[in-house]
C-alpha cells in the first residue's frame, strides 16, 4: 500500500529553538536539508531519495558520545517502563542493560553499520570523523557514568516511593503533546508523568530524567511541560509537580517544584516562556512559512568553536563556508563521490 508524502509540519520546541540560536545552517540541515533523506521501505518503493537529503539526513542522526551516554539512560529507563511497568527489574539488571546497550553502540559505529540504516544503528561522531576517539580507559569512565545514574534513578526514593507505588496512576512515558500558544504549534516531549491522589485533586507530576547539570534552559523546559499539561489535559496548573531529576547527583538528586512544595511554580516564568514562544517561534513559523526552501538565507555561525563537535561539519568543509545554494551543494556532494569512485577506480 502506497502511503502520501509525510508533511514537513512546524512544531516549536525548546530544542529546535536552541538549534536555530546555535547555528541558522545547522537549523536548515536539521529541519530542512535532510527532509525526506530517509531510506526507501516497504511504503514508497519507488521514491527517489534526493542524494543531499540523504547525507543531511545521515549527518543529523550523528550523537557525540557525551550525548550518546544520554540516549542510553533515556532509552534503558524508557524500555523499562514500558516493558515491566511497576515491576521494575534491580538496579543490577537495568545496569548491566545500559552497559550492553552503550557497546552495541560503540560497535555498530565501528562497523559502520548506519550504512545500512541511518536512524536504526548508532553513528557516533568520535568514529565517523576518526577523532577524540577514547582510549580503553575513557570508554570505561562512561560506563561507570551510565552505570551510577541508572543505579541512582532505580534505587531512587521518586521511584520506590511514588512511581511504583500502587497509588500512582501513570499517564505516559516518553508523551509527545502539541499544542498551540497563539498561532504558534509547540510540540513536547515528556520522559514519564504520573497522577498522585491528593484530597484536594489528582496532582500531575512530571518527570524529566537529566543526564547533564542544571541550566537554565532545563527549567524553560520543565515550565513548557507544564504548560502542556493545562492546556491539553485540563490540568490546572496549581495541581503540578515538575521534577527535573538529576541523575548523576545520586539517588536523591531530583526536585520537586509545584503543589504544596518549597519551591512553588512561578507563574511569572510561565508568562515569560509563554512570551518566548509568542515572540520567537512566530518568527520561526514565519521562516518555516516563506523561506525554509531556500540554504541561502540560513547563514552559517561565525563561532566556528561550535563547529568542532557539529555533525555537518564535512558539508561545510565542502562547502568552505561559502553560501551555496541548494543546487549547488548537491552537486558538491556528488563531484565528492565522484572524486572518490575515480580515485579507487584509479587505485584497482
Ligand atoms: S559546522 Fe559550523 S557552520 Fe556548519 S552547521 Fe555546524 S555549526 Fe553551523
């Protein structure tokens, strides 16, 4: 059965609002470059894969191993969950599946095994651009900080106390919610909500599982999840707990902001990112609207610092910086493979 083309819909979020502050060439690679780059399945036999697209969208799915430490614990977490629901496996089952997971990663990287598909097996930047690569000892250290957070979020009082209690009734792990601030479509991600029985009301806790330190972004995140949660589901926003849980600060490392807690939620920073959004991501839907289509109007960044650790560096090295159309990159892109089969015909 033939399925009709995916839209390219505009949906604000606190990420694609960091990606567009970072660099406006690494938002059009990211957002509009690698648009319909993926592979040919079952559904569209016959699409043809636009070779630009295709590299973008391969680039895009790069993780450096810091961000890769990230999406194991995000995924072991989320798989438990989902798979065992209250019945949560030990700390030393889950431990020794985040450890398993991270080398599966390392190896598929090593094979090059995103060859066969971008998006199904790891790409991790360390080995696509042969450096930084980690010594023995390096890997080791990442796999005793994967090891202590998981330890951490499983021997946690948030879960032994709240989430695997009988009275919590769980509302979703990993949910996206959209919704619209003005004209402005925002979509959410949250890692796991749940409902508390209160004698004043089932209270709404979200949680946010982070594997880095505290910024500031952290909480216009946690706030936006908030927002999510009264405009979509009906949730009033005194009845709200958002818990940002840093897992490398131990067992104990998470907040807990909203009803009846210390630290209250701060209707002013509601109305701020709720302005943020009205005010930055009409400016973004506006460019989705007129000019998406066109490289030019994105230009690169001039701190060339954020280069060094950017997935697309090889086509802006191609590209020697210089504002290239859409046209023109893709015929840079196909001389480079050109150039490549010529110098390993020449080698036979
Ligand atoms: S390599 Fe640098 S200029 Fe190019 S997209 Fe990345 S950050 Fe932007």
């Amino acid at each position: 059965m033939k399925r009709a083309p995916l839209k390219n819909e505009f949906r604000w979020s606190v990420s694609r609002q960091a990606c567009f502050d970072e660099c406006q060439k690494k938002y059009w690679y990211t957002y509009y470059g690698s648009w319909d780059g993926w592979p040919v399945n079952a559904f569209d036999p016959n699409r043809k894969v636009d070779p630009l697209a295709a590299l973008l969208y391969r680039l895009k799915q790069i993780q450096s191993l810091p961000l890769f430490i990230g999406s194991v614990v995000h995924e072991t977490i989320e798989e438990a969950l989902k798979k065992h629901h209250k019945q949560l496996p030990s700390a030393e089952v889950l431990r020794l599946d985040a450890r398993k997971r991270f080398l599966k990663g390392i190896e598929e990287s090593k094979e090059k095994k995103w060859l066969d598909h971008p998006k199904k097996f790891s790409n991790l930047f360390e080995w696509y651009y042969n450096t930084n690569l980690p010594t023995e000892e390096a890997i080791a250290t990442y796999i005793e900080r994967i090891e202590q957070m998981i330890a951490s979020w499983r021997n946690s009082p948030a879960i032994n106390q709240v989430i695997i209690d009988a009275k919590a009734r769980w509302s979703g792990i990993e949910q996206n919610i959209e919704f619209l601030v003005d004209s402005v479509p925002v979509i959410v991600v949250i890692d796991f909500m749940l409902f508390w029985p209160n004698s004043e009301g089932d209270i709404l806790i979200i949680f946010d599982w982070k594997t880095g330190g505290e910024r500031k972004e952290n909480i216009e995140q946690l706030y936006a999840y908030a927002m999510a949660a009264q405009i979509k589901l009906h949730q009033p926003i005194d009845k709200v707990v958002i818990t940002p849980f840093y897992l490398a600060q131990g067992v104990t490392g998470y907040k807990k902001i909203g009803f009846k807690q210390t630290e209250t939620l701060d209707l002013k920073i509601v109305e701020e990112v709720q302005n943020k959004i009205r005010k930055e991501g009409s400016k973004l839907l506006a460019i989705h609207k007129e000019s998406s289509q066109d490289p030019l109007l994105f230009p690169y960044t001039e701190n060339r610092e954020k280069c060094l650790s950017c997935p697309f560096v090889e086509v802006c090295k191609k590209a020697n910086y210089e504002p290239l159309t859409r046209e023109e990159l893709t015929s840079l892109i196909l001389v480079n493979k050109e150039t490549r089969k010529e110098k390993a015909e020449s080698l036979l």
